[in-house]
C-alpha cells in the first residue's frame, strides 16, 4: 500500500498535489511519501514479532540523508556498500552499533574507516577479504567483528542483472568453501566471526528461492557449531519484491516471509539481521516528470518527457516496468491509446515504456512513473550534462526539497582546467537550471 492516489482528479502524494510540487520545483523531480516509507518499515519489523531482530536498510536503494533520518528515527540500521555509505548513514543519525558493511570490494581505507566508527559487522565475502581485514584490524589493535557472506548456489527467478546467489555470481563464498573459510577466519587475530551472511538476489516475488537458501544456512550453522564454531548472528540480506503493475503476481507479503523464517530459524537461537532496501522505499516514490513534444511515427505514437535513462535507469538497466500515471486523472469515458514514453537522451535505450495504453497526451501534460523510490534517484547521473534529479519529501500537507536540482555553474565548477590551458573558463550562455525544465 502507498500514500500515492488521485483527489478531486487531481494525483496527491498523502496531502499534497504533486502539480504544486511541480510548479514550484519544476520537473523532473523525485518524491517521497514519509508515511509510505515508515509504514513499509513497521510492517517489515512487525512480522517478525521479535524485539532484537535488526533491520538495516540498504542505503543503495535510496541513500538521501532525509529518507535515511526518517527510516532510522523508526528503528532502522543501515546496510552500506562503501565508506560514502557509511558516512550517510552517521550523518542522518543511524548509530555505528546498528550498521553492517556488506560488498565485494572494500579498500583498506574504508575497512580502517568502518572499525574507527565501530560499526555492528563486516559481511566478508572471500578468504582475501579476510585476511586484509585482519591486518587493518591488528594494525588499529582492533578486532573486526564479521558474518561470511556465503553463496547458497540457489536460483533467485529474478532478472539476471540482480540475482547474486548462483555459483557463478561474484558474490560471497563458494558454498564448498564455507567450512575451510570459517576455519581460516578462527586463526587470524584481527577477526571475530559472529555469524554468516547470505544474499541472493533483488525483486524476489516467490518464497520458494529464500526458503531454498535460508534453509541451507540454517543447515551450515548446525555443522559449523559441531565444528566448533560460534554462530551468533544469521544476517538474511534483502531481496523482497515489491508491486510494480497491478495485474502481476504479487510478491509474499512480509507476514508470509518472516513466517518462513521463524519455522527455519526455530530454536537456532541467532539473533536475525535482515538488509530489506527496495521493499521499505520502492513503492514510496514517483517521478514527476511532463511531455515536452508528441510524435506521429509510421506505425507509433511517441510521448518525449523531460525525465531520461539518466533520472530513472531502471528501465534501461533491468527492462523495469513503472506504472504511468497522469497528475490530472484522465476521467472515466477516455480512451487510450498505445504510446511508447522516452526521454531525450541520445541512447536507443532510453525509454521508459512501449506501446503502453495511455490516454491522450498533449505538451505540458505531467506524468509521474509510480514505484520510483528504490534505485531510482540513488542511480541518476548528470548524462548527456542533464542537472541531477532533485528530490522531493513530503509529510502530511508538507513538502521540502530534500536535494537540489544543482545549477549549471554548480556543475562547471566541479571541472577544472590544467594549468597550461588558457583562458580561464567563464560560465557561459545559460540562463540557471532552477526551476528546471518547463515548469
Ligand atoms: C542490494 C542489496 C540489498 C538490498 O536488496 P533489496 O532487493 O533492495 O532489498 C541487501 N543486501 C545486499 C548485500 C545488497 O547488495
């Protein structure tokens, strides 16, 4: 559920229409509804019925400091991927003791960083990774706490461009692997091992892959413990679809997964880590984005938005679908027609959806692509010298700018020329990019 929905034919985000968001921000623009995301947030912790279950939300879905403020007012810790992350996550307030580092790739710099803060755990993802986090932490004459990642080798049935628990992924330890890694873990001094960390993959809309891997690792913590190993936390990642299209499956509810989990985990007597990032903020944002030309193609209809690949890349990246929505509802005797929406990008994929029934569309009109929340701000870029996306929050019958639509000087001022080119630069031909496009 969503606080997204039409009054008096016109779209509203909870109390507020998102066509006076427009007109004073300009498109495109991101919003975010608080009570979505904070209700999404119960309801996930909720299921569990367990007071000391941790939830950190994966920065990475949508790392803005206010959504991260909000999530963690509730309750939540943080899944970083970086030291940027992690810094995000401090700077809204989310304490070190509730945020766990995962990722492939940490540089020492950023393990240095992660034990200086304190952070809850480091979920290590090979025998490498290991070792060089035990040097950092000698080094610091600290003991990094850890859960191995492991690969379950089960099949996620999502795209292939998010699924990461099949033997061929690069992520986490080969299943084969586990018992010789945790042995290597229990000699090296800057390590204490505290569990194990599985993740197997994003937009999960069938129980059946979770209960296949959480199943397996309830399986390995008995053998571990045989061997001799302490196993006090089990970090169950993320991967929760949600909705995007009315008429699809839809995806478990979290009663139904956590459920699963309790039955799996009965009497193992772990305290649980869950790393949920789409399914707290994805159906709690929009893009707002509005038609700048129509055309008349041989055999189509083409819409040409303000919004591209670069402000929402989903589609591009994952063949995503968005449900369209017009901001003034299209009443009930109107006809629709198929449309292909693109965005001006110079790229044949930058599209956003293909012969999707729309009703008439004309300059002006504003559209917002529904279930925007998670990657879609997080993954904007300034392609094609677009300003970056700003973001919009709001609460109740309040809105603010929570990030900027930075202006063109803003953006030539982080270039710089080498010395040995002259003259210096001056900002030239732009009127500001405030206000953005045509609003
Ligand atoms: C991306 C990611 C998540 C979040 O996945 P969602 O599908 O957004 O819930 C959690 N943990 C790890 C390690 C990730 O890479």
């Amino acid at each position: 559920m969503n606080h997204f929905g039409y009054r008096g034919g016109w779209l509203f985000a909870e109390d507020v229409a998102l066509s006076a968001i427009a007109r004073e921000v300009g498109t495109p623009f991101y919003c975010y509804s608080t009570a979505t995301m904070t209700r999404h947030f119960t309801v996930f912790r909720d299921a569990f019925g367990i007071n000391d279950a941790l939830i950190c939300f994966a920065v990475k879905a949508n790392p803005n400091l206010a959504v991260l403020r909000v999530l963690g007012d509730c309750g939540a810790g943080a899944d970083v991927v970086s030291q940027g992350e992690m810094i995000r996550a401090l700077t809204a307030g989310i304490p070190a003791n509730r945020i766990v580092f995962s990722g492939v790739g940490k540089s020492r710099q950023e393990m240095e960083a992660a034990l200086n803060a304190g952070i809850y755990q480091f979920n290590v993802e090979s025998e490498a990774e290991l070792e060089a986090l035990s040097q950092v932490a000698v080094s610091m004459n600290l003991v990094a706490p850890v859960a191995l990642r492991i690969n379950p080798d089960v099949d996620a049935g999502t795209h292939k461009n998010i699924s990461t628990g099949k033997a061929e992924n690069k992520f986490g330890i080969a299943w084969a692997r586990a018992e010789p890694t945790f042995a290597l873990a229990a000699t090296l001094p800057g390590i204490n091992v505290k569990g194990i960390d599985v993740h197997i993959g994003s937009q999960i809309t069938d129980l059946t892959p979770f209960e296949m891997a959480f199943s397996k690792v309830a399986d390995l913590v008995r053998d571990l413990r045989e061997k001799g190993h302490t196993i006090e936390r089990l970090d169950l990642g993320g991967g929760l679809g949600i909705p995007y299209a009315a008429d699809e499956k839809a995806p478990p509810l979290p009663d139904a997964y956590a459920k699963m989990i309790r039955r799996l985990t009965d009497g193992l007597n772990v305290r649980l880590v869950f790393e949920p990032g789409r399914m707290i903020t994805g159906n709690a944002g929009v893009l707002v984005t509005q038609v700048l030309y129509t055309k008349q193609a041989e055999s189509k209809t083409f819409a040409i938005v303000d919004a591209a690949m670069n402000d929402l890349m989903r589609p591009a990246l994952y063949d995503a679908w968005h449900e369209i929505l017009p901001l003034k509802e299209a009443g009930p005797g109107i006809s629709r027609t198929a449309i292909d929406v693109v965005g001006p990008v110079c790229e044949s994929t930058d599209v956003f959806a293909t012969d999707r029934p729309l009703p008439p569309l004309e300059e002006g009109d504003a559209l917002a692509f529904l279930s925007a929340g998670a990657y879609g701000a997080a993954q904007a870029s300034e392609y094609n010298s677009r300003p970056l996306v700003p973001e919009v929050m709001v609460d109740g019958d309040r809105f603010a700018v929570i990030r900027s639509r930075p202006s063109y000087e803003e953006m030539m001022a982080r270039e710089a020329l080498p010395s040995w080119l002259r003259p210096k630069l001056t900002v030239a031909g732009g009127t500001d990019s405030e206000n953005g496009g045509a609003a």
